[in-house]
C-alpha cells in the first residue's frame, strides 16, 4: 500500500509539472480527450488557470482542433489523449501538420514499458508511431523512474522547441504505471508539485529552484533561419536584372504579420501580382489579378505568354492551372519563405531563399527598377474582361447556385472575420471567385494533405483561437465525415456557421474523366445520398436554415453573425448541374476574351 501510494503522489507531481512546463513553455490550448492512463494529465491541464483545455471525444476531431489552434495562432497546441487506437486516430491531423508547417504537439499517455509485447490490455507500439510525419520523438520513462521529473522537463522543451522551430508535429510519449488517480485528486493541489523522493534527475534543490523561477526547465532560444533581409533583397534584385515580364505570385502565408510584409513587398515592386486565395492580401488594398487562374485555363489566351520571371513568396498554390503553367513554361522561378516544407512540384524553383518576409519588406523600399512593370496595363485589360464576363454570366440567376457563394461571402463577412474553404469544390471555386474580401478577413484550409477528414474539426480549432466570427464552408461529405464535431462549436463565444453545400455527394468527381465511366461511379465514387441536416443541428443544438436566393442567404449570414449564433446553413445544389454551369461559364469568358485585341482576341 505504501508503494502504491508513492505512486499515485509521483504520478500526480509529475503530472502537474508536465501542465505547469506547457504554461511556461506558452502552449496556451491543450485539447483533451477522455481516457484513464492519461487521466492524471488530463486533470492537471484541466485545473491549471494558464492552461485552455476543449474536450472532445473523438481523437480524430481533437487533433484536428489542435491543429486548427496552431494554424490560426501560430503557437503550438497540444493535444492529450490516452493509450491504444487512441494515439493511431491523430494520425491524419499529424500528416496535415506536417506537410502544412504547423507546429503541433502530441502528448499520449502509455503503459509502462514492462507491459509491452505480453498481451496487456490496450497496449500497443506506440513508439514512433507517426513515423516521418513527426519532426521529433521522445519516449519518457514513468513518474516513478530515475530522473524524473527533471528529464520529463526538459524533454518537453526540446518538443516544444522543434515544434516551432522546424514548424510541424512533435510527439512525445508518456509512460505512466497504475494506480493513476484516486479521490485524493479531489483535494487541492499542492502550490506548485512537489518531486518524488530521489527523483528530478539530481538533486531535489535543482527542481525547487525550477519551481520558483517561473522558468522554464531548460531555456532554447530560437534563432532566425535564413538570409538576412538585405541578402533576400540583393537576390531578389539580381534575379529581375534583365527580366522583361515578372511576376509576383505570394502563395500561402502563415500569419496577418507575413500578409502584412508581402502586401508592402507587392506594392514596392510595382509588379503585376498573382494573390493566392491563402495569402490574406485579397482583404488587403493592392493590385491584383483577379481571373488570373481563368486566363491560364484558357489556352486560347497569351496574355501571360511574356512572363520570363516568377517572384514567389510563401507557400503552395491553390491554382493547378499555375501549377501546370509553371511545368509548362519553366520561367526564372525565385522562391522567397520564412519557413516550411519544399514548395516545388512544377521543380521550376532555381533559388530557394529562406528568410524572413519581414526582413525582406524593410528593405524593399529600395524598389527595383526592371521586370517589366509596363505589362501591367495589357495584363490588367484581359483580366479585367474575364472577370466581369465571369460575373456577368453569374448575376443572370437569382437562385442560389454554389460558383455564387463566393461573391456572397465576400460582400456579407465582417471586418476581421475568419473564413474556413473545405477541400474539394469550396475551395477551388473560392479560389477562382473569392476576388476582394473585407478588411482583416482571415481565410485558412487544410492544404498540406487536402482531406477532406477533420474539416469541421480544423475550423472549430481555428475559431477557437481567433475569437472571431467564423464560416466554415464546406461539402455535404466533408460534413458527414466529421460529424461527431459538431459538438465542438458550443464552445465558441462569437458566430459560427457552417456552410454545407449539398449536392447529395461528391461533386468534384463530376469535373474528372471518371464521371463518363458509367456503372459504379454514382454508388462507389460520387457516394450519391438523399441526406438531409436538419436532425444534426437539433441533436448538437444548433440553429438551422436552408436559404433558395442569395438575397436569403446574406440575411440568414448577417442575423447569425448579430446573435452570435452556432448553425448549419444547408445550400442545396445539384452536383451535375453545377458542373454544367462552370462549363458555360468558362463558355462565356472565352467568348469574351476572343473579342478582345491582342494574343488572346482576335
């Protein structure tokens, strides 16, 4: 009884030390999942005043969630789940994480090392368990071992450390022996915890002081990656020295502070500007090209056919007409970021800088002289057709079709709102027709696998985080394969709407060659459905509206954001219909552009 009793004391000091080390360390959200071996964790974080701990019940949605957090704050979140198929759940929010750059934190309780391979119950190989996906792994030994806590501490800050700085997932695995919690959890804790007898890895005057410093265990300075700002600008000038046709084309970009440096980078350079839908400067006052993936689809058009240079900041790219474009025409492609995973499908990129756009911004303002600003009016011309033919054909119809819910979105969003695009369709025809959004308005997807997994999730997450009002625009089976999310949102304080489109399945499919292949498709590829949501908003408790007119929908949109509602907006479309319409809308921009003088007219 004695021993047990040291265990339980070891395991809650130790428990308490890993929540009062994540507070110091600045990891502000720990999601928590129910479970018993991570029972101790759990309350720890649960009862620390620093600490924000959202519950869910399905790991998949809690790394999600987490994962959302990271993505809008920017920080680590961590997310707490206990042993077994548990850990394997967050599998696909650690794959987003990692191939998206988010800094994420996996903190999974064990069974202790001596259970494994004998056929416990719910003990599996938990080591490793993610694989490459994971920037950095540390097993840690029980509560009750030598060397803890102090080495539990200080593995904790070297996670957290590789999490920001190489930006993606980490995961740490904490091994705990029985018993875990009893009613002595029902006293209150201790002022700070207190190490076991022998424990904190020396001796106990090094864990007091740890206890007094506020501090963290072990202190890693994080140091900037990269060239310096007037390194970034001399190769950003040497490489448009002679270019007669250069393009700035910002990718994904990570924060408001990186939008805010390619937005005063883009209007330093003078150079004709491709926005991608994830930079955030389509709610910022710059030029752009608005129809610019239209024209590249349009093999008809040359109005980009002078384009020698890229000038690439940020991440990836939405537009695989981009993409391919750049394969195709192979210009001089320069590729300036703060950080992140390769960024090179199209393996067109001939310098690869790493620095801080930031940095690179003070020192813009010695703006460059060539690469050919006066293309901006022809370029501008051909833009400016294909977009208002493309809002022409749009306007035509007063029912509620899906290629309209981008112009409605950007003309009822609040300032500073936050805006999630699910993959599939919501995402593409965003990118194409989500042109200029108001002020501040943040938009984030998950792009670095495109799931269609954990959306609703993500988006809560990023809520979460934001303090916001939210719209999550997202398709019908994104929505049913994250259904269990749905009780995420009542923790929000401002408005959240999830925006379905439902086309009764996946509608993206009626866009590939696979749609002509007859027997099977509407069974087993397009998953037709006849569902409909009105029973999912009353079983999590939310409102629910289903609009027929855009005039519907941006009233339904502006009351929900005024109350500060949680509700599902169902928009009910017609999957081959929809594909039909883009077909003649892409019909009528040619239609347009080949009235045009000049390469892409007559």
């Amino acid at each position: 009884m004695k021993e047990a009793g040291a265990r339980l004391e070891a395991n809650r000091a130790w428990a308490e030390a890993v929540a009062e080390e994540l507070a110091r360390l600045g990891v502000r959200c720990v999601v928590a999942c129910p479970g018993s071996r991570n029972s101790a964790l759990v309350l720890a974080c649960a009862r620390h005043p620093k600490l924000l701990t959202p519950a869910h019940v399905d790991e998949r949605g809690a790394g999600f969630f987490a994962l959302g957090w990271a993505r809008q704050s920017g920080e680590p979140a961590a997310v707490l789940v206990t042993s077994g198929t548990a850990v394997a759940n967050l599998h696909p929010a650690v794959m987003e994480a990692d191939l998206a750059g988010v800094p994420l934190l996996i903190l999974s309780a064990d069974r202790p090392g001596e259970l494994l391979g004998l056929g416990a119950n719910q003990t599996v190989d938990q080591h490793r368990i993610f694989g490459g996906a994971c920037r950095h792994f540390r097993q840690l030994p029980c509560a009750d071992d030598p060397g803890m806590p102090g080495f539990g501490l200080s593995a904790l800050d070297e996670a957290v450390f590789h999490a920001r700085s190489f930006r993606g997932p980490v995961h740490v695995n904490l091994a705990f022996r029985e018993p875990l919690v009893d009613a002595r959890w029902s006293e209150a804790a201790s002022e700070a915890p207190s190490p076991h007898p022998g424990g904190c890895g020396g001796p106990s005057a090094r864990f007091n002081e740890w206890k007094q410093s506020g501090s963290a265990w072990t202190d890693y300075p994080i140091a900037a990656a990269g060239v310096d700002g007037a390194e970034a600008h001399r190769r950003l000038s040497a490489g448009l020295h002679g270019s007669r046709g250069a393009l700035l084309a910002v990718g994904a970009l990570s924060s408001e502070s990186e939008t805010a440096a390619a937005g005063r980078i883009a209007r330093a350079l003078g150079l004709p500007l491709y926005a991608d839908l994830l930079s955030g400067l389509r709610s910022e006052p710059v030029a752009r090209l608005d129809a610019f993936d239209r024209l590249l689809s349009d093999p008809s058009s040359g109005a980009y056919s002078a384009i020698d240079t890229v000038i690439h900041l940020g991440g990836r790219f939405l537009s695989k007409p981009f993409e391919t474009w750049l394969a195709k025409r192979a210009p001089r492609h320069l590729h300036f970021h703060p950080h992140g995973p390769r960024v090179d499908a199209a393996l067109t990129v001939r310098e690869d800088i790493a620095c801080s756009l930031e940095a690179l911004a003070a020192c813009a303002g010695s703006a460059v002289k060539e690469g050919g600003r006066e293309l901006w009016p022809a370029w501008t011309l051909d833009d400016r057709a294909a977009w208002e033919a493309g809002a022409a054909f749009l306007a035509r119809d007063r029912a509620l079709d899906e290629l309209h819910l981008p112009g409605v979105l950007c003309e009822t969003l609040p300032e500073g709102a936050l805006l999630f695009a699910g993959n599939s369709m919501p995402v593409r025809d965003l990118s194409a027709w989500g042109a200029t959004f108001p002020r501040g308005v943040r938009i984030l997807a998950n792009r670095g696998a495109s799931g269609i997994d954990g959306l609703l999730a993500t988006a809560a997450g990023a809520a979460f985080a934001a303090q916001k009002p939210a719209v999550a625009l997202l398709g019908d089976l994104s929505f049913l394969h994250d259904l269990s999310s749905l009780s995420l949102p009542q923790s929000l304080r401002e408005a959240f709407v999830i925006l379905v489109v439902n086309n009764g399945g996946g509608g993206i499919f009626h866009f590939l060659p696979v749609a002509e292949a007859g027997a099977g498709f509407e069974s087993h590829i397009a998953l037709g459905h006849r569902r409909e949501f009105q029973a999912a908003a009353s079983l999590f408790g939310l409102g629910y509206h289903r609009p027929k007119t855009r005039a519907e929908l941006s009233a339904i949109l502006a009351g929900s954001f005024a109350r500060k509602e949680k509700a599902i907006v169902e928009i009910r479309t017609d999957r081959a219909q929809n594909a039909q319409t883009h077909r003649d809308l892409d019909a009528a921009i040619r239609l347009a552009l080949g009235a045009l003088p000049g390469p892409g007219g007559a």
